[in-house]
C-alpha cells in the first residue's frame, strides 16, 4: 500500500532519550515482561491501576526502536477517541512516531472510504447523524407508538443486535436464549430494525454498526484488499480487550489473518460492564485457547490506589461467581498506606448529598484539588441531588457525559481567538507579553477569564472553569516544551488544541467530577464518593440472573478501583426526609463493611441493616414482576401509565367511572387532612387501575403497580370499602411519605 490508510492528524513530539534500552528503564518485572515479548501472540491480563498502558505503549515503542517494528506496521486499537489520544501522545513521548493508535470504528472508518470505490464502486454510502430519528421513523412505520426515553432504548437494542451479529428475524429469539431484558416486546422490536434496515438502504446511509460490517465483509470477500490491509500492518495491539464484540472480533481476524502471529491484546475479565452493549469477555478468557502457544502475562502490582482501597477491591472480587471471576488478578499495592474506607448510612438522599458536599468542600479546604474528586453513582438520574447540593456551597463541578469540551461554545471561540493570534504578525493583545501561559491569559482575558474564579456556580462558572483548563493547558504545554528544548509559541500550543479536539482528549476542567460508575470507567482520582449503594440501585433493580448480578458487582469493583486514596461509599434508608426506612444497603459490602453478615447470610429483617438475597422476600416487600401485558390484546407493556392500568391506552377500558370519582373524592380528603399533595396517596394512574380491576381482597388489591405494601396497610381497608360501595372507616393519617410502592 502506497500511503498511509489511517494518517494523524500532527501532534507536537516530545522526543525521548535514544537507544531501545532508555524504554524499559523503569518498567517493573512484568510490565518489562510485556514490554520484550515482541514476537507471537501476546495476552496481558491486567488489573486496575496496575500501568496496562504504561506496558503497552513501552512495548510498542521497545519494538520500533529496536527495528522489531516499522512504525507504518503496528496499529494499536481502543475503544474510545479519549484513550486512543492518550495512547498516541504517550508513543510520541517515547520517541514512536508514525504508529496509528485509532477506535475501531475510526480505523474502520479510513479504510471503508480508501477501499469502497475499488471494491463498490462509487462513492462511500454517508453515515446516519441521528440514528434516534431514523429510529423514531421506523417505529412509525411499524405503526408503534415510542415514547422519548424508550426510543433511546430501543435504537440501543438494535445497536446490541448488530454488534452481536444477529439480524431481525433472529432477534427475538435471541433475547429469549439470552434471558435479555428487551425494552419492548422483541417481535415489535424485529420489526423495527427490520424497518430500519430497509430504510438505511433505499436512502443508501449507513451507521456506525455498518462500518465494521461492511469493512469486515469487503476484506472476506477480496482476498486481494485483505492481503493488501495484512502487508501494511503486520503488528497489533488491542486494549480493554474484555469490551469486545464479536462482530469487533470478526474484524479483528480479517486484520490480522489466519495466523495472527503478531497480535498483544490487553484487558481484565473483572472490569468487564458493558455486556448489554454486546462486549463479551469470552475472547479474552479463551484466547489461550485460540492460540496455545501464546505469551501470557499478568500485571498486579497496583500503583494507583492504596493498600485500604486495594483490600476492599480484592474482597469484592473474592465473593464474585462465573467464569471471569475464576480469572480474576489479586492485586498488590505499591503504594504507602492510607485512610480506611469511610462507610456512611444516611436517614435520606437529600441528607446524603448535602454531608457529602460538605465533606467534599472540607477536603477542598485541605488542599485536594476539585479536579481530584469524584461522586459517583449507578444511574445519571441520581446526579441531580448531588448537584444542587455542591452548587448551594458553591463547589465547582463538571457532569461526566454532558457536553464534550471541545464543543462547549466558550471553547470553539476561545480557539477562534487564539489561531487568529497565532497567525498575526503582530497583535495587540500578545505583543509584548513573554511566555506562552501569558498570552494565552490575554486572549482569553477578552472573553472574561480573570485570575480569580466567579463567586458561586452555574454558567457563568462553568465557563471559567472551561477557560481557566486552556491556560492550565498552556502552562503544562510551556513547561513541557521548554524542557524538551523545544519552541512553546502560540502556533504550536494551537496544533496541540486541534491535535487534542481531534482525539476528544480534553484539558481537565478544575471541577468535582460527577460520573456514573460506566462513565467512570477509565479515570482515576485521589477522592471517590460512591453514593446511593442500596438494594435495587447496586445491584440495580432489573438485574436478575446470576450473571447479570455479578456484571453489578463488577460495576461496583471499578467505582472501587477508581480512587487513589480517599474513598467513600454511603447509602439511605428512605428517598424523601420522614420517608419510609426501608432500604437497605447493597449486598455486595457484605461482609465488608463495619457490623455487617458474611456474604449470603442477610435476614429479612432491619438487623446489620441486611437485605434480601435474590428471590428472597423482605419484610413488606413484593418480589419482582415478570413482565406485564395489555389484559385486552396481551401486547407486553413498557410505559409507566400502561403497566398501572394493565392496558394500552388505546385499548378499550372497563374502568367504573363512578367508583373512579368515589376514589378521587376519598383520596382528595386524606390529602387535605395530611397537608400533601393528592399524589402522595395514590396517583390517578392507581386510582384508574384500581377502578378497572375492582379489586375485592388485600391479595387483589396488592398486586395493582403503584399500591406498596405501606399504602396496603393504611389505606387497603377504605379502598376495598369503596370498591364494595360501602362507606370506608376512618383511616389513620400519619402516613409516611416517600413510599417506595409508587414515587412522586
């Protein structure tokens, strides 16, 4: 091949000292072990924060600078744009400039568009910009109604689907085999991909799926374009090897061929959380299999967290079941000892946001770094709380997920400014002024970065803080530069903007890091809060077999493993202050944590705060519901409303509207004698279902969504009193709020 298929964009080099040697100095046995197994297949199995990377990238550039490797024949593959940009600066600091470092999809990506016009014809079909519409309008087409959130879940199953190499008319009955919990039901589901597929073609647009698709399928089908791909990169490197689909793996072959002689992969089966994206851990655990004579090389020493954080990682894993917990690494601090995890229960969530500001801004006061804190939890909804609660101290943050860096409004015009800058023969602004960091102050000071921070949060804060990392940014980039004995001037801190947009390598924003425990995944910081760790949430509540239990675990094993030094875990017994204390924390710190049961030993009562194990009943506690189907055309029901009613709500309805208003009227009084709102009692999506069932028993009127067993036992007495046409007798009015039975 004549050119290059997957050409960077130039980044800045930092050359390193020369000579194959000056690699490895530094490395630890095993990491020097990886480093040197340049030859044959190679498997690294990895623990957290035990330098994967670090040994990695040392072993490619220990290849190159040996003359092992030509730079133009080693590809090194992740899974996201943010690790592949710190894999590529990490080569360029070790002196292996010219090796690719890219994301599937991206080196997919090049060689689709270099290959399709020899191997199609004309030119590469466009990718999809918003899958979710085209979604939205196969839906429409099936005839189905899909509400916003559903949507996302929905295009989310097909994407499943794709990776898992599994078309439409095979879809249902995969879910079945695969005990996958569908969003809806999978015949309707079928059809929408189906739909979705032929929609794709007659526009002649493809999605991301169809980039490893297509290019997987071209190189089985041109042996010539194969060899052709084979010649060129003869060596490769693949990270998070445990996050791999099989239809990443299909391409993987067709890369490396048959014998796929020169081929390092590197993971740890114990992070393994994204299986209901269709990453499956299984190449990594059997690649021995696959290939016999392969190297393999365990890390454990872990320089990243302590030796308290460490042990509560590897009693977590002790407890775990399945194959990969039977490969899991017992990992060995490197590092000098620190606090104790802090275990904290709280009476409720709004009290436990509000202490861990608190103990976030009293840490701050220490001397940490905001940047250097995070709250993590398992869903994005939980982040809110937490929110307002470090806004009303006025502690910065940044929320994992939300809008990239790059694209934040402040930042396109503050790189608009600084190019205009940098290519000025003379500006005002910089004329004058030595030093990189301060020019880049008096650019940025135009759009109102000052030396000191806005009192409070919310906008006007965040783009401070988005403004104040550019300058951050300068500063290590100057100091960089200048010890490399290398120019650091406007021009080149602008390469290293767009070097670092290109790969969504973000500047760290001077924020606490709000994150879910997937979103966390990756990063590492010296402060962790894991938060809201009850039953339910951790493991979260539609996690039913074991193997979706102990993917919980692994979730939890990350969150874990992502603190440094200081790490929290907390949980509360109710949502709402006066609610209910019937949570209870996750059993996964059984065992653990302070005053708790060995593992598997939970009673359902309050005692050591224990909850129950799967398919056990607690105190007052329904077990869960399979799913739930329309009662008039058995369709499986997904929306909230719906599953209430038990019905579609284009189904016809049975509801006795008198009782319905009898129940209205009922309801309005104990609202008004309690001074809460009428929801409180019972939502008018329960008092509909309650008047189509016309429940006549406790046991009929307990298995209506949205009557727990608190509301049963104050207020079951007056509703089947109604449903009879009988007058209900007085009630007690001190309910509590925040039934878990049906949420506000």
């Amino acid at each position: 091949m004549q050119e290059d298929l997957l050409s960077d964009s130039p980044f800045d080099d930092y050359r390193a000292a020369s000579g194959p040697d000056a690699v490895l100095a530094g490395l630890d046995p095993e990491q020097r072990a990886v480093a040197t197994a340049l030859q044959g297949p190679v498997c690294v199995l990895a623990g957290a924060g035990t330098g994967k990377t670090r040994a990695i990238t040392h072993r490619i550039a220990y290849g190159v600078r040996s003359g092992v490797y030509q730079p133009a024949q080693v590809l090194a593959v992740t899974f996201t744009a943010r690790a592949a940009g710190e894999m590529r600066g990490r080569l360029r600091q070790l002196g292996a400039e010219g090796v690719q470092a890219r994301t599937f999809h991206s080196a997919a990506l090049r060689q689709l568009q270099y290959f399709w016009p020899r191997a199609v014809g004309g030119a590469v079909p466009q990718l999809v910009e918003r899958k979710v519409q085209l979604v939205a309008e196969s839906a429409a087409r099936c005839g189905l109604r899909v509400q916003r959130t559903e949507l996302r879940d929905l295009t989310a199953e097909i994407e499943w689907a794709k990776v898992s190499q599994i078309g439409p008319d095979d879809y249902p009955a995969a879910v079945q085999k695969s005990s996958r919990e569908a969003p809806r039901d999978p015949a309707e589901t079928a059809q929408v991909y189906r739909v979705y597929e032929e929609t794709k073609s007659r526009r002649g647009v493809i999605d991301f799926e169809d980039v490893l698709l297509l290019t997987a399928a071209i190189l089985e089908d041109r042996p010539d374009i194969a060899d052709q791909v084979r010649a060129q990169y003869r060596h490769f490197t693949v990270d998070e090897y445990q996050d791999v689909s099989p239809l990443q793996q299909r391409l993987l072959d067709q890369w490396t061929g048959p014998a796929a002689g020169s081929l390092c992969v590197v993971g740890d089966a114990s992070q393994t959380i994204y299986s209901f994206t269709g990453a499956t851990p299984d190449y990594l655990l059997n690649f021995r299999t696959r290939h016999p004579g392969a190297t393999v090389v365990k890390l454990v020493r872990d320089y990243r967290s302590t030796p308290q954080v460490v042990h509560l990682a590897n009693g977590l894993l002790a407890q775990a079941r399945g194959q990969a917990a039977r490969h899991r690494l017992e990992l060995i601090s490197q590092r000098e000892a620190g606090p104790e995890p802090v275990y904290t229960e709280y009476e409720d969530e709004p009290t436990e946001a509000e202490t861990t500001a608190r103990r976030i801004q009293e840490l701050l006061a220490t001397g940490v770094r905001a940047s250097e804190v995070a709250v993590l939890f398992r869903t994005n909804g939980q982040s809110e709380v937490y929110e307002q609660a470090l806004a009303d101290l006025g502690v910065s943050y940044q929320l994992k997920g939300a809008e990239r860096f790059f694209e934040r409004p402040e930042v396109r015009d503050a790189g608009v400014l600084l190019r205009g800058a940098a290519r000025a023969a003379s500006d005002p602004l910089t004329d004058g002024t030595p030093g990189l960091a301060p020019q880049v102050r008096a650019v940025l000071a135009t759009r109102g970065f000052t030396a000191e921070p806005p009192a409070g949060s919310g906008a006007v804060r965040e783009r401070w803080e988005s403004l104040a990392a550019l300058v951050r940014l300068a500063e290590d980039f100057e100091r960089t530069r200048t010890a490399a004995g290398e120019p650091a001037d406007l021009a080149a801190y602008v390469a290293e903007l767009d070097g670092r947009a290109a790969a969504q390598h973000a500047p760290a924003v001077e924020g606490v890091t709000l994150a879910s425990l997937h979103a966390a995944k990756g990063l590492e910081w010296d402060a962790v809060f894991l938060v809201g760790l009850t039953e339910g949430t951790m493991p979260i509540i539609y996690a039913k077999t074991d193997e979706q239990i102990e993917e919980e675990r692994r979730l939890l094993y990350v969150g874990v493993t992502r603190a440094r030094k200081h790490l929290s875990l907390s949980w509360s017994l109710s949502r709402a202050p006066g609610g209910r204390a019937s949570r209870k924390p996750t059993r996964f710190l059984d065992g653990l944590r302070p005053g708790s049961g060995a593992p598997g030993a939970r009673a359902g009562g309050r005692g050591g705060r224990g909850g129950a194990e799967p398919g056990e009943r607690s105190a007052g506690r329904r077990a869960p519901r399979g799913p739930v189907r329309c009662r008039v055309c058995e369709r499986v029901l997904t929306e909230a409303v719906e599953r209430k009613l038990r019905r579609c709500e284009s189904c016809p309805s049975t509801m006795d509207e008198a009782l319905y208003e009898r129940l209205r009227e009922w309801r309005a009084g104990q609202a008004k004698k309690q001074g809460a709102p009428a929801y409180v009692v019972f939502t008018d999506a329960t008092l509909m279902a309650i008047a189509e069932d016309v429940p006549a028993t406790r046991q009929d009127l307990a298995v209506i969504s949205g009557v727990g067993a608190m509301k049963l036992d104050k207020y079951g007495a007056a509703v089947l009193s109604l449903c009879a046409g009988e007058e209900p007798a007085e009630d007690p009015v001190d309910v509590e709020d925040g039934d878990p039975g049906e949420p506000a």
